[in-house]
C-alpha cells in the first residue's frame, strides 16, 4: 500500500467519523437563565431537534415542581406537563398554555393590539456570554422596547428548522400578551425575537424605560437528543380544558 493510497483512506476515515458524530448529536441543548421583578428568576432548559422543542422551566417562574412544554413545529401541537400530578394539556391551535384563546384584545393580531418592535442594527462583533452576537435595539413609537444579542446560528450550529420552530412557538406564546408592566406571558419563554436574525443569546425588554425581564442563553451544546423527550410521558392523563372566559360550556 503506497503513501497516497494510506492519505485517502485516511481522509475517507475521517470524514465518515465526521459523519457519525453529526449523527449521533444532531440535537441541540440550551441552558439559559431569566429574571423578571414582576415574576422572580428562572431557569431554562430547551431541547430543540428536527424542528421539534421541549422547555424545561425551573425556579420562582417555573413552579416548585417545574413546567414542561413540547412544542411539535410540524403538527403545531403544543403540550403543557404538569408532573405533580402526571397530567398534561394539549393546546389547539388559537389558545396558548392559560387555556385562553389567542389574538383576544390586546394580544398580537387582536384588537387593540400594539404594533410590533421595529428593529436596527446598533453593533457588531459584541461578546456576549461567550458568544459573538450583534446587537439590535427594538422601538415602538420611537420608545425603546427592547434589546437583542443575536448570535450567527450556523456559528452555535442551530438548525435552520430549529430556529424556526422556535420563532413559531415564541410568536404562540408572545400571542397571550401581558399586563402592562409585566413581561409576556407563556410560562417566561422568550428566546426568540421576531424581526431579529440569528439566536437571541440575551434579550432585555422594556417599558417605559424601566427593564421588564432579562433573558440569557449561557450554553448551547450538541448532543443526542432522546425522541421520547419529545413525547406525553406514559402515565400522564390528559385533562381538558374549560371554555375560554365569556363562552358558555
């Protein structure tokens, strides 16, 4: 066996073990952490692979116990696990994880809505927890509403279906609205930004000048994924749900 045949084995070698290794972690973890002065701090655990999402929230927002969302982008199937009791929600399109129906008044798309952020550009190359982002401000009405870090997602190897399905369910939830002065609902989920490219690593929003809430992405890492973290865990009952406020059982 000569030298060059040796080198192209070598090389064939390494690129099916390149090929193995995407494989075997196609799935994407993040860690992340948010703190709010209306709802207390959390922390964040998602799962993302193949356009599918599973949220883990602990902490003084998550409950002592902790909520679990998967989100399925496909099918659009949202499920709420509540493990206290093995139960879950499954919410239809048009409600979000209260059980109320989406786009009521005030909520994106509804009546009396307010009109999305309009965002620019404002630094590049900003060293944010470990990542290099650039940085976008947010104004409604000429008032800044918020903040965004957005790293490159081919430089943390976010998929692009996975960054999708995670716009699509920050859009779902974000759709509930919020109290003025307190951040969105949707079990304090906020790690997209519709209108920003890349992933949000830090996003801070504002009201009236004053910070609602901070969120931070600390780790993005590859790794398997399990499927069955994307499915109702065995045992769990379904409950369901109560008309929506003002319509009759």
């Amino acid at each position: 066996m000569n030298i060059r045949s040796t080198l192209r084995r070598a090389t064939l070698l390494a690129f099916l073990l390149s090929l193995l290794s995407t494989a075997l972690y196609a799935g994407t973890v993040m860690t992340g952490k948010q703190q709010s002065p209306a709802r207390g701090s959390s922390e964040q655990k998602i799962y993302l692979d193949g356009g599918r999402l599973r949220v883990e929230v602990t902490g003084e927002a998550g409950g002592e116990r902790g909520r679990v969302m998967i989100y399925r982008a496909d099918t659009g199937t949202l499920w709420m696990l509540n493990a206290a009791d093995k139960s879950y929600l499954e919410m239809p399109t048009g409600r979000g994880p209260s059980g109320r129906m989406m786009r009521r008044e005030g909520a994106p798309g509804g009546p009396g809505a307010p009109s999305k952020p309009v965002f620019a550009k404002t630094a590049a190359d900003v060293q944010v927890n470990g990542f290099t982002t650039d940085k976008y401000e947010g104004t409604r009405d000429g008032a800044k509403v918020e903040e965004v870090w957005a790293a490159d997602p081919k430089a943390v190897a976010v998929a692009a279906e996975d960054l999708q399905a995670l716009k699509s369910l920050a859009e779902r939830l974000g759709a509930l609205g919020g109290a003025p002065g307190r951040p969105p609902r949707g079990g304090g989920f906020a790690l997209a930004a519709p209108g920003v490219p890349g992933v949000p690593v830090r996003i801070i929003r504002y009201d009236d000048g004053q910070a609602l809430s901070q969120m931070d992405i600390t780790s993005i890492r590859q790794e398997a994924v399990p499927a069955a973290l994307f499915e109702v865990p065995a045992g769990y009952t379904k409950r369901e749900m109560g008309p929506p406020p003002g319509r009759p059982n």
